[in-house]
C-alpha cells in the first residue's frame, strides 16, 4: 500500500509540472490554461489527501501496537 501511495503522489507531481508547462499567464483562466489551473490544483488536492492517508496509516498502526 505505501508503494501504491507514493506512485500516485509522484504521478500527481509529474501532472503538475507537464500542466505548468500548458499556463498561460496573460490568460490564465480562458482556455487550455484554465483546464491546466484546474489539473493542477487537483493534483495538489490528490498530494494532500494521500499524505492524510499516510498518516492516519501511521496513527492506525500506533494505535494498535
């Protein structure tokens, strides 16, 4: 399961640098940079929420020890 967390941490870390490369920052909300603003901000949603996954994991297994 760790493994599984930290591919899908690291996919939204590379969804995020091939979006910045699509901003355009004269018009950063019209067109295909609103779709990468978008993408990128999910992808930092996907950073947090697995991040609150791993450590809820960790709090779990504390708990349980």
């Amino acid at each position: 399961m760790k493994i599984l967390i930290y591919s899908i941490i690291l996919l939204a870390i590379v969804l995020i640098g091939y979006s910045s490369t699509i901003l355009d920052f004269d018009n950063l909300l019209e067109g295909d940079s609103a779709k990468a603003v978008m993408a990128i901000v999910a992808s930092l949603c996907v950073i947090v929420l697995m991040i609150i996954l791993m450590l809820s994991r960790k709090i779990y297994n504390k708990q349980e020890n």
